[in-house]
C-alpha cells in the first residue's frame, strides 16, 4: 500500500476506492453513512485486496 493511497482512504475512503469499481464504491459510501471507522477499515481492505492479485 502507498501513502498516496492510506490517506485519502483515511481522510475521505470512498476517494481512495474510485478506481476499484461501481461496487465498491457504494458500499464504501453506505459504511460513510453508518460511520467512518468502517468505511476506513473498509476502504483499506479494497486497496490491500486488489495489491496482492
């Protein structure tokens, strides 16, 4: 992971997962709605998960 991605997934995640799909992207924003610790914890397992394929 590169801190030019940890930080915006940090600061506002579903930035940092816009280039992952339309998918994630929705549900990286409705966790935004429920709360920002899982929409972070989320949106850093989106760019883990697609850095190992």
């Amino acid at each position: 992971m590169s801190i030019f991605r940890v930080i915006p997934a940090i600061l506002f995640p579903p930035l940092a997962v816009v280039d992952k799909g339309c998918g994630s992207i929705v549900i990286v924003f409705l966790l935004t709605l429920a709360g920002w610790v899982p929409d972070v914890i989320a949106a850093l397992v989106i760019i883990n998960r697609d850095r190992r394929r």
